[in-house]
C-alpha cells in the first residue's frame, strides 16, 4: 500500500517535503521487509478496538439521541 501512495503526487511531495526528497524508496523496501509483523501488530489493534467499542453506537446516528447503556 506504501508503494502505491508514492504514485500519488500529492503524497510522494509531502513525504519529500517533510522527509527530504530521495526518500520514499527506501521506506517503502523497509516496510516491505517489516510487512507481516505490522500487519500482525495492525491486526490485533483492530481486534482489541473492536473489543473495547460498543456493538451499538451511544448516539443513535438519525435521532441524535443518546442510547441507553448496553447491558452485559
């Protein structure tokens, strides 16, 4: 996925303003060579988030309302 923002213009000039230029393709190869451990560690993130965030959203998105808490 890193190698694709860099074909994005708007990207790859921000990443060489704020990290000089020159050096997109040796971050993407040490992303590339680190990809399945951050994808390991991305994956437990997203499962413990969805064990931390309530099944149903506290503020009900058409009323606005607040929903009661969910009983366990």
């Amino acid at each position: 996925m890193a190698e694709e923002w860099t074909r994005v213009p708007s990207y790859a000039d921000a990443l060489a303003q704020v990290l000089g230029p020159g050096v997109a393709t040796p971050r993407v190869a040490k992303l590339a060579d680190h990809a399945e451990e951050l994808r390991v560690h991305g994956r437990r993130m997203f499962e413990r988030w969805l064990e931390l965030v309530p099944a149903e959203p506290a503020v009900h998105l058409t009323t606005g309302r607040l929903s009661p808490p969910a009983l366990g």
